[in-house]
C-alpha cells in the first residue's frame, strides 16, 4: 500500500472520531434541552420558583426563570443545529474519502 493511500486511511480515520466527538457533545446538549424541557413544564405547574445558587436554592421570580429557561433553550437548539451541519458535511466528506480509497485500492490491486 503507498503512502497517498495509508494517509488517506489515516485521515479517515481522524475524521470518525470526529464524527464521534460531534455526536456525543451533540447528545450532551439534546439531554441539557430536555431537561430545560422538563424544568418548563414543572415551573407552569408550581406556585413557587426557586433557583439554585452555588449549593443553596434561593427563592426567584417565575417570569425571570422561564426567561432564562427559553434563553438557555434557543441556545441549545441553536448549537444542536450547528452540529448537525457540521456532522453532515464531515460525512459528505468522510463518505468521499473512503469511495476515493477503496478506488485507489483496487487499482493497485490490478497492477
């Protein structure tokens, strides 16, 4: 196998763990949004509101919470996106790179 080959393999490779990167920081942020998700619908259904400062839980305005719940949200849904594109064009390029291998592969194989 010659070295334009192995470095491909090699940039393949770099480019799958990438694409595992991007989906596990992808997954942190769908967890963090439902769990804005599940704070938005126990924060509607309660008299009070309460927001945790360092270790202790300071009583707070509703209306000031859920806006800083929806901030947070637009921010997560926001970044979401943003790693999806990226995921997506990584394995556009990652799919390129790997049909380009194995056609160098088998022509080398026919020498």
């Amino acid at each position: 196998m010659d070295k334009e080959i192995q470095t491909k393999i090699n940039q393949l490779s770099l480019m799958e763990q990438n694409l595992q990167n991007f989906s596990l920081q992808k997954q942190q942020f769908q967890a963090q949004l439902m769990e804005i998700e599940s704070a938005e619908k126990e924060l509607k259904n309660s008299k009070e509101a309460f927001k945790i400062i360092g270790n202790i839980m300071v009583a707070s305005e509703k209306e000031k919470i859920q806006k800083g719940l929806a901030d947070k949200k637009e921010t997560l849904k926001t970044r979401i996106e943003s790693f999806e594109k990226q995921e997506a064009k990584l394995k556009e390029k990652a799919e390129a790179l790997q049909k380009e291998v194995l056609d160098e592969m088998k022509k080398s194989e026919k020498k």
